[in-house]
C-alpha cells in the first residue's frame, strides 16, 4: 500500500499497560513529522469512552494507536465504517499485545514505527457483534461469570490466554454458572448448556496453540469455541487440562469454523472484546468481515 496520505492522527493511551504509550509519544511524532506527516496529537486514558473525544480523520489519514488490545479496539471501533475506512498503525504498548503479535508487530517503538513509514501492509478480518466490532477474539459467558474474564487484574497477572484458562477455572467451581443458548451458524446449529464461548481469529494467543493449523487471519472465517457445561468437577478439570495441553481434543469441547452466526439465550450474557467488557445481552448477531481493517507494517498470517 503506498502512502500518499500526509496527515496521521496519533492516538496516545497513557495508562495502557505500565504506561509505555506515553514514552514513546516524541518518537513516533517526530518520526511522522520527518516524513512529512502533519500530525494531530489525541492523548486520551482508559474509559470505555475516552476514545470519543479524540481527533477526526478522512480516508486520506492514517491513524495511529499507542496503547494496548483494548486501546486498539476502540480506535477501531470509533473510526471504521466499512466504506471509508483509514489505514491503522499500531503501535502496541499494552502488557499482552496478543493482537499485534498475531500480525507480526513489533513492541519496539523505532522498529515499528520505521516498518509503518516503510514497510507492508496487511489486510485482516474483523469480527462484528451487533454493532459492535472486535479484532481478534469476542468471548461470552452468564452475566455473574463474565467479571472473572473481563478483569483487568487477571489479564495483568496471567497474560491473555493464561485469564481465559484461569476464569474457565474459575467457572468450574461454580457450574451454576452454566447457560442454555440456541447457536444458529453457517457451519450447523447448536443447542446445548454451555459455560463459555469464544470467537477467535488469533493464530497463536500468547504462544498457546489451540487448533493452530486451522487460524489464518484474513480467509472471511473464524473460529467458534464452545464449551458445554461440564456433569461434574472431574469432567470440568479434565476439559481445563485439554486446553492448558492447548488441545481442544474433548468431548465438552467444540471447535468450528464460522462466517456468521446468532446466539440466543434465555438468561442474561455478558461478552467480551477483545479482553474489555462489551456489555449484556440475551441475543447477539454476528458476522465475519473479510479483510475490513487495513493494519500498517504487519504480515499477513500463513
């Protein structure tokens, strides 16, 4: 992609992750102004709605996040439309990053900023639930549950893939937490008693491997893991150490391959995009864009 575009807008979460975005704000400016950029500075922190208040764009700028996943997320959401989408750079400074490694990014601030001003750029689905979009994993379980998976604490302590096993954890010891949801997909229909979901398009999450030959990250699907609620402690644990084993051989286990999908549930689910809250519904659509958001110096995966 060549960038004939002069204007970047930067986006800065300094409280991201342990406050990284906020030391590499003069390089990555002046890297921009030295190629000619006019830059527009937005410093914006954590809230669900900080990123509303940042700059505006058209679809002759790109846009520029330091932060984290979470960061990341909603610029995505605040900018992209699906028509005039800008280009994307990120530059990822949050503790987990599971996201930009999937892309091949760099956390080296210099490095990626050079490979955004020099370097490819890839194209990679999205995810879109309702009106709400996310780029590598949306994940569900019961509304009483769903704090564990979206706890910033855990996320810190465990690494993303780590508090994903450690709230599954978590539920096992609470299977009243279970839920009841009709699943209807291009790929068949599911009904069952679950405990929780997730819809990845991550090859690799924090370097644990779940059916990694199957993730590419720009073919139009994604992959639905489901999780039925286990009949006891014993089955619960042994389905946990199948995922620990990065296996998702198991019969409470179940692995497919969507374009879309709709999930209907009689009690109250919380999700979660992208490791940040993404509120309570009891139906939700969903549906795989193929190639929507354009990233900046990454590499499509094989």
């Amino acid at each position: 992609m060549e960038l004939n575009a002069k204007k970047a807008l930067v986006i800065i979460n300094g409280t991201a992750g342990t406050g990284k975005a906020g030391s590499v704000e003069d390089a990555v400016v002046e890297a921009l102004y030295s190629n000619g950029y006019e830059v527009s500075l937005s410093k914006i922190g954590s809230g669900e709605n900080a990123v509303d208040d940042a700059g505006s764009t058209d679809d002759s700028g790109i846009v520029v996040c330091c932060g984290g996943d979470g960061t990341f997320n909603r610029i995505v959401n605040r900018y992209t439309d699906f028509e005039n989408a800008p280009a994307f750079a990120y530059i990822p400074c949050g503790l987990t990053n599971s996201f930009a490694k999937s892309l091949g990014l760099t956390e080296d601030a210099e490095a990626s900023i050079d490979n955004v001003l020099n370097g490819k750029s890839c194209r990679c689905d999205i995810g879109k639930v309702n009106e709400h979009v996310f780029n590598y994993v949306a994940s569900f379980a019961s509304a009483s549950s769903m704090n564990y998976v979206t706890s910033e604490q855990m996320k810190n302590v465990f690494g993303y893939s780590k508090y994903i096993l450690r709230a599954i954890g978590e539920l096992n010891m609470n299977m009243g937490d279970g839920f009841h949801m009709a699943i209807e997909t291009d790929a068949g229909s599911f009904e069952d008693d679950y405990f929780f979901g997730a819809i990845s398009n991550l090859s690799v999450i924090d370097g644990t491997n779940l059916n990694n030959e199957s993730f590419k990250n720009n073919d139009g699907v994604m992959e639905m893991l489901l999780i039925r609620k286990p009949a006891s402690h014993s089955q619960a644990k042994e389905a946990l150490k199948a995922l620990q084993d990065g296996s998702v051989d198991h019969p409470l286990i179940q692995i497919s391959q969507i374009k879309k999908a709709s999930f209907i549930s009689g009690s109250d689910i919380a999700w979660s995009f992208d490791g940040e809250f993404g509120g309570i519904q009891k139906e939700a659509e969903l549906e795989v864009l193929k190639e929507a958001l354009t990233v900046l110096g990454g590499q499509q995966s094989a």
